[in-house]
C-alpha cells in the first residue's frame, strides 16, 4: 500500500507537471464506465464506513483490486460532504477520491448543501494533489435516491464556480442508459417546455452583443436599428393591447404623477438605472465582483464599463448573462431586465430556454449556449444564429 508520504510525492509531481499550464475548460458529460476513464482522480461515490457498496463504488473497487480496500481500511470512517484519496492501483488514474454524499430524504434536511459540500470537498482535494484532470459520477443519483435533474444543476453549479478559479479538465461520466439519459431527458424536458410555453412563432434577435473585436460594426448598425425599431413597435403594439377594455394604470411602485406637476418634478421621481441596480446586487452578496464577471463570461472591461457609467444601456444578452453570474431566482432576473428595458417573455424561445435553466438553477453560461445550439436559437453573448 502506497504511504501517505507517497501520496504526497506524487500529489507534488503532478503539481510540478502541470506548471506549464493547461487551457481552461468547461466541464464534458460523457458515456462510460468510470473505472474505465483515464483521468489523473477518479472519484468513487463512497460509504461512509469502508466497505465495499454498489454501482460506482463496486466497479471501481472491482477494476482496482484489492488494494483499494485496504488503503480505505486506513482512512477509517468519511462523514458526508467529505472527501479522502487513496492511489488508484489498477485504474487509469493516479487517486481514488473516496467522497460520501448524502441520501435523499425529503429535500428538507439539508440534501442539497451537503451534496454541494461533497462536490467541493472531491475538487478542492483533486486541486491540491496537483490533478490537471479529475472524473465524477453523478453522485447521489443512484442507490441514493437524489432526484436526476437536481442531482445534476448541483453538478453543474460545483463545477462552474470552481472552474472560475482553477484550470482542470472535469468529466461528469453517465455509464448506463437510464443515467446517461439524465441529460438527454433534460434537453428533452427542455423542448416540451419551450413548445409549451410558446405563444408565438416569432423570435426577435435581442441578443445583441456589446463590443464587436471581430466584425465591421458599420455593417451591423443598421440590422441592429432596424432590429430595435421592431423591438420598440412590438412592444407598443403590446402595450396598446394590454390596456383593451382598462384605463392604464401607474405601476405600483411608482407614485401616480399629477397633471400639474412639472417635468422637473416628474424627473426626480425616476428609479435606479440598470447599473445603480447592479452595483446595489452586487454590495448585498458577500463574494467578489470577479466571481461574477467571470461566471458570466463577460469580460473585465465591460463589466467596469457597465459600473462606471450610470446611464449605460446593455445588450439583452448582458443582463442574462450578468443575472447567470449573480444567480438570481427568475423575479430577481426579470426586474434587472427591467431596469434595462427588458423582460423575459414567452413570445421568444430564447427566453424560454433562459427561463427553464433559472428556474432549475443551472447559471453555467456555456450549459445553456449548447442547449441554445442544439435548439438553433442565438447564442447568448455571441448572437450568432446558427
């Protein structure tokens, strides 16, 4: 058995190894057997006591051999949300990441953040022993009982916010066919939801993108004026529409001007623009402004440029992206959409896809783009049709 001082001089190999850097990726969902994966950690959905259990954890114990057990004889007992490596013996690997998640109960017994915990505990452990590429389960899904499409948005959410920091390729590997149908039956959850939800057949190009390194802006400026005088004549015929058979009515919100008040006084009864909004989200949560530029894919730049003008006008596909990097609720989402003149409807399938994602909070800017492909809408950011 491989000593934990050897573990150690490997785990610091691998760091040196993986000096010169490797390209920073999204996470791949792919169909195998995991104890068939090359990858430098595999993690192995553990028990808490070491024994050998079923699914995952008996496949990799079969396809490493013996030893392993008796390296998890010698951590003794792994509490749930935690995570502890062994060497990998007879798989493609360098460790074995013996993670405990917990079983499904009711979803009201903290199911979800000790998931959360678990994922963490397995890819803060693979960064330290130096792992340049690190393969998971679908953890709880299983024997477990985790609801699939829950098991699968905490995945996502673990892997996003941990690639914002770390350069690591992640598998999430689905071996049989019921498993590796989680993904596909979401996809396919999300087109019966479009197709129900949609009340149109048309799908206004919104999202703009707001710099262009790449393409003569002379040549969009026209679509896009044409694109928005459209936008604008849609959303007045709405409007006009809405208030058939009612007297318009002043939001809420707002106080009901009085006809002897000057446009002065009108004037200071505005709300916060969409930058003074964001900069008031941003002070209430506790993490850094990068944190979420970078879960968004935006870029520095912008992102100061958004701050530093209060009267900056963004693209639709900003504040999507923008409330993704924040992880804001669908109310949350559609009142910044708001503040820039916006709103997520049901007469565009993009928002549809942007909406069905929110609800199921899955934030990751690149999960969704691959459903936006597959379903041939625009892009977020990109605003490419394809």
């Amino acid at each position: 058995m491989m000593s934990p001082g050897t573990i150690a001089a490997a785990a610091d190999k691998a760091r040196k190894q993986g000096q010169n850097g490797v390209k920073k990726m999204a996470f791949q969902i792919i169909r195998n057997d995991i104890s068939k994966v090359s990858a430098d950690a595999i993690v192995n959905t553990a028990n808490p006591e070491p024994v050998v259990g079923g699914g995952t954890d008996y496949a990799i114990h079969k396809a490493a051999g013996p030893e392993l057990l008796e390296a998890r004889k010698q951590i003794g007992e792994i509490h749930i949300g935690q995570s502890a490596a062994t060497p990998a013996y007879g798989l493609s690997a360098k460790f074995v990441l013996h993670t405990v998640s917990p079983a499904w109960i009711d979803g009201r017994h903290r199911e979800e953040e000790d998931l959360r915990r678990a994922y963490d505990a397995a890819l803060n452990l693979a960064a330290d022993l130096g792992c340049k590429s690190v393969a998971f389960p679908l953890m709880a899904a299983g024997t477990y009982g985790f609801p699939h499409d829950l098991a699968l948005s905490v995945a996502i959410r673990a892997f996003t916010d941990f690639l914002l920091d770390h350069e690591m390729q992640i598998y999430l590997v689905l071996f049989n066919g019921k498993a590796f149908g989680i993904a596909g039956s979401l996809f396919d959850d999300l087109k019966s939801y479009v197709d129900d939800n949609y009340v149109s057949e048309k799908n206004e190009e919104e999202y703009f993108i707001d710099e262009y390194p790449t393409v003569n802006a002379s040549s969009i400026r026209p679509k896009r004026a044409e694109l928005q005088r459209r936008r604008r004549m849609e959303r007045e015929r709405r409007e006009r529409e809405s208030f058939v058979g009612s007297a318009p009515q002043a939001p809420l919100s707002a106080p009901r001007p009085d006809a002897h008040d000057s446009l002065a006084d009108i004037l200071k009864q505005r709300e916060k623009t969409f930058s003074e909004y964001l900069l008031d989200l941003l002070k209430e949560r506790d993490g850094k402004d990068s944190e979420v530029y970078k879960r968004a894919e935006v870029s520095k730049q912008l992102f100061s440029k958004i701050l530093n003008n209060p009267d900056y006008q963004p693209t639709k596909s900003t504040v999507i992206q923008l409330a993704l990097g924040l992880q804001l609720d669908l109310p949350q989402t559609q009142k910044l959409l708001e503040k820039a003149g916006y709103a997520l409807t049901r007469s565009s399938k993009t928002d549809l896809v942007v909406k069905y994602y929110i609800e199921r909070k899955i934030y990751n800017v690149t999960f969704i783009n691959e459903a936006l492909y597959d379903c041939g809408l625009p892009l977020l950011k990109t605003g490419l049709k394809v």
